[in-house]
C-alpha cells in the first residue's frame, strides 16, 4: 500500500473462457459388387445421430467471465505501463476508462518525474464477481481479488536499485473493482484498496 501511495494513489486498486466442440464427420464408400447376392450379404452401414442435450449457455455467466477475461488483461497490461513508464504501447486504454485510467497516467507521470520505474509484477488471485447488473443500460460487474504487490517495486530508473519508501508490512490484501462494458468491451472504471482486510 505504502508503495502506492507514494505514487499518489490514495484509493484502491482497481478473465473470456471459450469452449470449443469439435465432430468429426466420415463417409463409408463402397463399391458396387457383380451379383444382387453379394449385395444382400454386404453389411449395410447405419448412423445414427441423436442430437446432443447440452445445457443452454447463460448470458449472464459468458457477460461475467468475459468482464474477468478483461480484468486479467487490466492487471497484465498496467504493470507493463509502470515498468517503462509510459502508457504508448500498452493495451491499457483497451481495459481501462475514467478513473482507472485516471490514475494509471498519473502514475506514470510521476514514475518519469521521479526517474523511477516499477519492476516485478503483481500477483491477483480469487478474482471473483461479487455483483452484476447486466440488465442495465450500461452493464456493470463488481470484482473482488486478492493483490500481492509485495514483488512489485519502485525502481530508480538509473541504478536499477529499490528506491526508498516507508515501510508497510501489509503486502498483500482485498481488492474490489467495478467494471462496465462500453461498445461490447469491458473495461475497469475504478478501484478500491483494502489494507485493512489483509487475504
């Protein structure tokens, strides 16, 4: 946390599963033979296909695995932004909008006008939604994590040492987030930090 708030960060911080079926289809060929007997002894081939009884996809559960497809590439994409610092050449803007990105550039701006810049990466686990709104206009999804940061450091970009900053023994804590999606995309609009409930 302490890190973070060295970087002016006073909040919070702030994955699509596709199945694929595949069938195979094979045509028997066979040939046709000189006698009407022969033809009665041939074994005669037959397919039967009874269709398949899958359970019907629900909306809503490809909506929320889809919002945590983009989450997971939220927090693969940030860590690239802060380790250069610069947002150009990231996908961050792709999975992030208002005040997620807000921040992220502010961020970044600071890193370059301190000469720092963060290495390692941070580890999110047990991303889960905790609530959706789907029906909505706009849909929204809230998310909970557990965030390690404890192998994220601010680096001077010079000497490639740890630069210094106060000592926070709370490394590792609950993360809830809120994301939309804008134009069938989601996207993380905001963050909050829990230091106080440590995972």
């Amino acid at each position: 946390m302490a890190r973070l708030n060295e970087l002016g960060w006073n909040g919070g911080w702030a994955v699509p599963a596709y199945l694929a079926l595949c069938v195979a289809l094979t045509a028997a060929c066979t040939s046709s033979s000189d006698s009407a007997s022969e033809k009665d002894k041939a074994p005669q081939l037959s397919v039967s296909a009874a269709p398949s009884k899958s359970a019907p996809i629900d909306p809503s559960e490809v909506a929320k695995t889809d919002a945590l497809t983009a989450y997971k590439a939220y927090w693969t994409e940030l860590p690239k932004a802060f380790a250069v610092p610069a947002i150009e050449g990231t996908d961050l803007k792709r999975y992030a909008a208002a005040e997620a990105l807000t921040k992220a550039e502010a961020t970044v701006t600071n890193l370059k006008k301190n000469g720092r810049i963060m290495t390692g990466e941070p580890v999110v686990s047990n991303s889960t939604v905790t609530a959706a709104e789907l029906e909505k206009k706009t849909p929204n999804v809230s998310v909970s994590s557990c965030l390690d940061v404890s192998k994220w450091q601010i680096t001077d970009k010079q000497t490639g040492k740890p630069a210094p900053m106060a000592s926070n023994p709370v490394t590792k804590y609950v993360i809830t987030s809120l994301l939309e999606r804008w134009d069938g995309s989601w996207k993380v609009l905001k963050y909050d930090l829990h230091a106080d409930q440590p995972c």
